[in-house]
C-alpha cells in the first residue's frame, strides 16, 4: 500500500543520507523525496512517498524515530492529509499541437513558464493524480523533458505542528 | 581557560570517567595522544591493529558494563576500526570510537590518509558527529556517551578533524543532555505488563527466552526472581548466556540452531514464549513459520524496532527489561494464590521437559586416544576460578563453549554473536583482562580465528595482560568444514589450514608461555600449567578433527528438525 510518511529532522550534516540509508540498507522502497527547511532554521521536513504492507510501514516509522536526528514521524493514513506536487514539463509544440498544449494546460490550470518556436515549458501543481492525468495527455504530443517534485503533504483540520 | 580540543577531549573523557583506552597513533592524532602525558589517570593500551583496539574496548565494555574508548587515526587507521564497530553494534556494545580526520579544509580533497569514515560508519553505528568546530566537541562527545550508553546501547563514532583538535576555545563540560530526537521509552508501560502477568498465569506451557538485553540492562537478578517465583524454564541465546544459571534446574541452556534438544523441543511446544531483551535471530528461529507455532508471544525489548521485526507478537512491552521485570514480578507478587496454583498447572509442562532432558541430554562420545573439544571445555570450567570471564572467536569452538561451559553469571561469556566476527576473541579477552586485572580472563579461539589477530599477544606482553589463550586445533575452519560434510558431499574447499604451526614457539616468540596438549590424559595438566603460569599463555588442544557441532537445526529447517549427537 502507498504510504505517505512525513519526517522532521534536525538540519545536521548527513541527515539526509542517514534517512536514505536506513531505506536502502534496509530495503524499504522510496516512490519519492522532498525535503526543504521549515520556519526553524534548525529543522527540516521531509515527505517521503513509500510502499509496504502494515508490517514493513509499522517496521519504516520505527526505524526512522529511531534515528537520533529525527524528531517526529507521521505516517498519514489515506485521506489524512493534502498532499501537492508540482511538475514542469517541455512539450513538443510546433504547428498543428500549438494549440492543444495550450487547451490541455489550461483545463489542469497549468501555466506556460517557457515559450519558444519549438515548445512549450509548463508548470503544473495539483494532488499527484492530477499531474498524472496531465501527463498523460501531454505524452502523447511529445514530452521532451519532465521533472516533478514529489509530493509534499500537510495533515488535514486545524492541529498544526510547528517546525 | 582557553584549552586546545585535543586537550578538550581528553578532559571530556576524564569526566565520563574512562580510565582505559585503546588507542594507535597515526598522522591525524598525534596531537591527542600528545596530550595523554597530561593524563595519568587514563592509560592507553596500544593494541598492534586498530580492529583490535575495538574488540579490546568491545571486551572492556561487555565485561565491566561502562563505555568502551578506542582511537585510531584517519584514512586506514578508521577504515580498520569498522569491523570492530559493526561487532559492537550487532551485538549493542556501547562504546565511543574517535577517530582523527584530515584538517576540514582538506575533506572532500583526496588529501592523504582520508576516508568518508562517517559515510562509512553510518549504517554500523548507533549514531556518529563530524567535528567541525571546536566549539561543538564537548557537546558531542558529553552526547556521544550518552547515546552510547542509554536505551538500545551501541558504539557511536566521533570523527575529529587535525585543526579541531588544534583550535582553542573555553572548556566548559556540560551538565546534561537535551537531544531533540532521542527520548528512548526506559518505563514498561504498566497496563502492558499487567496484561503480560494474566498471559503468564494463564499459560499452561510457558518458556522464557532470554536474549543479551538481560546482560546489558543488568536484568539477571530480575530475570532469575520471575523464573523461580513461577518455576518457569528459561532457555537463552548465545548472547543472553550467564544472565541465567545453567545450572539450575530450570535452565534448558541455549536455544536455535546449536540449542539442546529439549530446549528446542520445548519452544516447538510451549504455549506461551516470554522474549526478553532477544530479538528473535534466524540462527534462534530456524524456520519462522515452524518457530513456536502453539504459542503466544510477549515481546519485552528497549528497542521497538526488534519487536514485530521477524515474528508476530502478541503482546509487545517497550521498555528497558529490568523496569519491565522488576514490575512483573510486583504483579506477580500480590498474586500470590493466582502463582501458587500456576506451579501446580504446569506440572505436567516440567515432566515433559524433563523427559526431554532424559531422552536427549548435552553430550559428547568421549575418547582416550583423541581429544574431544568438548572435554577440554568442560575442564576449562572444572578448573578454572568461578568468576572467571571466557571470550571466544566465532566457529565450532564458540559452540562448544556455549553448550558445555556452563555459564552462571551475567558478563562472564564475550562472544560475536550477530556479526560473527572471527578474531574477536584474543582482542576482547585483553579488554576485559584490562578492566579486571585481577581475575582469570581467558580466550578460547580455534586456529583459523587466532590466527587473524594473534599479533595482540605482543600487546598482552607489553602491558602485563595475563590472558589464558586455548587454541582448539583441528587445522581446519572447522564450522565451514561441517557445513561443507553435510551439505557439500565433503568438498572441503579452502578449509583446510594444514600448515603445523608450532604454538609454543609462536608465544615463545612474542614473551609469553607455550603449551601444547595432543593426547585427552594430557589437557588437565596442560590447563594446570596454564593457569598457573604467570603472564599470558596460549594452550594449544589438538583435537579431533573431524568431531561436528551437535545438535544441530539445519539453515532454515524447524527447530524441532535437529540433527542430534549419536
């Protein structure tokens, strides 16, 4: 099952690596990574997109809280949290598709970034099957070059924590 | 006053109380071996290899409980420090490892003598700090001891920077620490082990299985309290050897791929298993879906990360063992009717077992013209003083020890159990001979382990460490061999040492004292003179080649699928 797991980590060399460690050495999966700093400097978060059943999941978040440098592990759980993606894409665009980019761009409310004779450059944010979806029917018209964050996820509701 | 971080570290260990550390100096770490003039209470033992040096502060620290220190300098001398690290951290040593680094403005250089010793480390230690400021050390290292020592122990690494240890700053040694991420769960929750009394009392066929986390939380005076209050039989792991007395009738002695018969028998057919401080290691399961199949399982363990890592749990209990038993055992306590009718139940059980025992007791073919192994371990314990501490190396003659010594105390057995490391025994045997220079300290290794650190005997001669070393010699990698008869149609590729060395020479050689026993009326005499020989000694036994580990589970077989001695 798909999981989506946020860490908070102290910004210390190597936590990065510590992190991707524990899930290679072990063989836990990544389906993908981000990781910026929050609004404490000392502190970074990480959302990590994984996949396992209960055990392995159960196995992933001790693991990471067992990391000195970790300090809090939410797995959400589906529907717990809103996640985003964001993926810019180059489309082959030339005479005949020129337009149809630009139809489908906008149906998914995706924003040309880039323009030249050849192609369009596209921003796109959403959950991560709307980014799919558009993908999948930018492909067809000549995807030249792709890059997607991977998702980042904030828990639903009013609770927060700070970091 | 403004103090050079050299001096700063050693001014740290001070405080932490380190009285030995073992220690090879190198390019990066002269300043602080420099400064070890300054400290007369600390005495470094210089070791002949760097891996040694760590097995030697692993021994220090299994055997006396406190941190074990070693230093070695950057580049080869840290890259021969991780097969020590990794020993320790499969096993949960606590020690804190230091090594020297290539000044900062190099890292990342190719200078001379540099290695990513933390990138290496970093999967084999509990944590490790790259010093980049002086201003940190003290934090790290008063951090460092603290991560080694608290919840799950395990070695931690401090890599220290040539300039670091030249930069002054203001000592200050701080009081406590306050680390974000690492609050380790020390209180079993009581709920929990109150739900763990009612499962006990309930059990019909209970069996206790102790694994090394009784050693290191110093739980044996708990474990033995539970143990006796219910009758139950306890049978433990390699690691878990000493925390209960095996020569209680209540001991099934060591469980899983070389356990006794009944001891495996019992753990097929148990109703209740009660894991404390284990973590249910393959060489402990054989096959999983085979392991205690009747039975019920409360898992006891510091680390959350062991329970439910291998096996179902039915019942898991974070928490250091010796809060969980010292709480189990007051359940127990104000239940006194509830455990008196509990003995009278498992009556039955205790028969059974016992009609194990008699089927199928420990034994060995004894011989008068060969020397069976398993006879000079068991004179080894017969002659040998009642608290003294056996080390081993890793193959057939670790086995042995652990099947026939009889081990009764906790910290008395030293042995490599998770990373199987050979060469571990000789190294480990002179740390605790270190920490105890007074009591009988002695290494029981086979040719092929010896011979891959043998060169510490010059370190036992130097610093006056009367370690007792027995060689059993059946010129082979024994353990690879019997794998390779029963599973290799006798193919005894590359395990075959047949190059007679001359150990009595060897010692000779390096100061000590050599024996040499060929014939079973000669090992009481050889063991005599050994141990009364002052300084260190090695022993060699010629034993029976070809004699097997039994019982024995075969790799992923079902522990009830021994193959037993005849």
């Amino acid at each position: 099952m798909r999981h989506t797991i946020t860490v908070l980590v102290e910004n210390e060399f190597g936590v990065l690596s510590r992190v991707a460690g524990l899930f290679s050495g072990r063989g836990f999966n990544i389906d993908s990574l981000s990781v910026a700093p929050t609004n404490e400097d000392s502190i970074s978060r990480m959302t990590i997109v994984t996949r396992g059943d209960e055990q392995i999941l159960e196995q992933i978040t001790k693991h990471l809280n067992k990391l000195i440098d970790v300090i809090k592990v939410i797995d959400f759980t589906d529907g717990s949290a809103v996640e985003r993606e964001m993926a810019l894409v180059k489309v082959t665009a030339e005479d005949d598709n020129r337009a149809e980019v630009l139809r489908i761009a906008d149906i998914f409310r995706a924003k040309v970034i880039d323009v030249t004779p050849k192609s369009y450059t596209i921003e796109v944010t959403g959950s991560p099957s709307k980014v799919d979806a558009i993908l999948e029917l930018l492909r067809p018209l000549g995807l030249k070059e792709l890059v997607r964050t991977g998702p980042v996820a904030i828990g639903r509701g009013a609770k927060g924590w700070k970091g | 006053m403004k103090l050079a971080g050299a001096r700063i570290l050693l001014e740290c260990l001070k405080m932490e109380g380190v009285d030995t550390v073992f220690g090879y100096p190198g390019g990066t770490v002269i300043n602080i071996f420099d400064e070890l003039y300054s400290f007369p209470e600390i005495r470094n033992i210089l070791p002949r290899h760097e891996q040694a040096g760590v097995h030697a502060a692993d021994g220090y620290a299994r055997a006396s409980g406190k941190v074990g220190v070693a230093i070695a300098t950057s580049g080869p001398g840290a890259t021969n420090t991780v097969t020590g690290i990794a020993t320790a951290y499969m096993d949960s040593i606590p020690l804190v490892v230091i090594t020297g680094q290539v000044p900062t403005a190099l890292i990342g250089n190719d200078a001379f003598q540099e290695v990513d010793i933390i990138g290496i480390t970093r999967p084999c230690t509990k944590h490790n700090f790259l010093v980049k400021n002086v201003k940190e050390l003290a934090g790290i290292v008063k951090k460092a001891f603290y991560i080694a020592r608290t919840g799950r122990p395990g070695p931690v690494l401090i890599d220290l920077p040539k300039d670091v240890q030249v930069a002054v700053t203001e000592f200050k040694y701080p009081d406590k620490v306050e680390i974000k991420g690492y609050k380790p769960t020390i209180e079993g929750h009581p709920k929990q082990v109150e739900k763990a009394a009612s499962m006990l009392l309930s059990a019909r066929k209970p069996v206790i299985y102790v694994g090394g986390g009784v050693v290191l939380g110093n739980a044996a005076a708990e474990l033995r309290k539970l143990a006796e209050t219910l009758h139950a039989p306890v049978t433990t792991t390699l690691m878990g050897l000493g925390s209960f007395p095996e020569d209680s009738p209540l001991s099934l002695g060591l469980l899983g791929m070389h356990g006794t018969f009944y001891a495996n028998m019992a753990v097929t057919e148990c109703d209740l298993l009660v894991a404390v401080g284990a973590r249910f290691d393959d060489r402990v399961t054989g096959k999983i879906p085979a392991f205690a199949p009747h039975a019920k399982i409360i898992h006891m363990d510091v680390d959350p990360t062991s329970i439910r890592k291998n096996v179902r749990v039915d019942l898991p209990i974070v928490g250091a063992v010796q809060d969980v038993l010292t709480k189990l055992n007051a359940f127990l306590e104000e239940r006194r009717d509830a455990v008196e009718s509990f003995r009278k139940s498992i009556k039955p059980w205790l028969a059974q077992i016992e009609g194990w025992k008699a089927k199928q007791p420990m034994g060995f073919k004894e011989s008068a013209q060969v020397i069976k192994p398993q006879f000079v371990i068991r004179k080894l314990r017969e002659l040998s003083a009642p608290d003294a501490i056996i080390a081993t190396d890793v193959g057939q003659h670790q086995m042995w020890t652990a099947q026939f010594f009889t081990f009764t105390s906790p910290r008395t057995l030293l042995s490599s159990g998770g990373l199987g490391t050979m060469g571990y025994g000789l190294p480990a045997a002179m740390g605790a001979q270190a920490a105890f220079p007074e009591r009988q300290v002695i290494a029981v290794c086979g040719d092929g382990g010896f011979q891959m650190n043998l060169q510490e005997i010059a370190t036992l001669v130097q610093n006056r460490l009367p370690v007792k070393v027995c060689v059993l010699n059946n010129n082979y990698l024994g353990m690879v061999r019997q794998w390779q008869e029963l599973f290799f149609s006798k193919r005894y590729s590359q395990t075959v040492l047949d190059l007679p060395i001359d150990f009595v020479k060897l010692a000779e050689a390096f100061g000590a004292t050599g024996f040499t026993a060929a014939k079973p009326d000669e090992v009481e005499e050889t063991i005599r003179k050994g141990f009364s020989t002052p300084g260190p000694v090695i022993m060699e036994f010629k034993i029976d080649r070809e004699e097997k580990v039994l019982p024995m589970v075969p790799a992923g077989a079902s522990l009830n699928e021994m193959v037993l001695a005849s």
